[in-house]
C-alpha cells in the first residue's frame, strides 16, 4: 500500500490501497479524511503536485464520494481527550 508523508502542507499522510482504490488523508491536528474510489493516478498526482492540500480542494474533495477510514487510520490525532471528564475531569465533590 503506497504511503507518502508531507510535510510543506496542513496535509501530512496520504495512503492509498490500489486493491479498493481508497484514499486515506491524514490531516495536521489528527483528522482523517477517507474517499473511494479514487484512481491510482490521483493519488499520484497528489503526491507529485507542489501543494498536495490545494490539489485536493481542486481534484478530490468534490469529485470522490467520502468513506470511512481504513482500519488502523486514527480520526482526532494521537492521545487526545475522549470526552469532557479526559480534558476538565471530573466535577468537585461538595462537602
């Protein structure tokens, strides 16, 4: 499965499985977006354009139906609160 790394973009990851032709784009903050079926090309052209974020408003975000992320793609970024009680804890006790 091809896999290429950015690091000039608020795109940082795109995977791409030639065998379901699904794009997995892996965004700066945690978020993962997924889009099926994408031509092997297009991936290509991504990892090849000098801003792989603009080449993806242009060339995939409207022309590639959304899809959910491929096993082991996280959505939310690494080690982030799951809930309110993760971030604030819990409420004080009263006495």
């Amino acid at each position: 499965m091809p896999i290429r790394e950015f690091t000039t973009s608020r795109l940082r990851k795109a995977n791409y499985d030639p065998a379901t032709r699904q794009l997995d784009l892996h965004w700066q903050g945690g978020n993962v977006t997924a889009y099926k079926p994408v031509p092997e090309e297009v991936f290509w052209r991504l990892c090849a354009a000098p801003n792989p974020a603009t080449y993806w408003e242009d060339r995939i975000a409207e022309e590639y139906p959304k899809v959910r992320p491929m096993a082991g793609a996280r959505q939310g970024g690494e080690g982030k609160p799951k809930d309110l009680k993760d971030l604030f804890g819990g409420l004080p006790e009263e006495d």
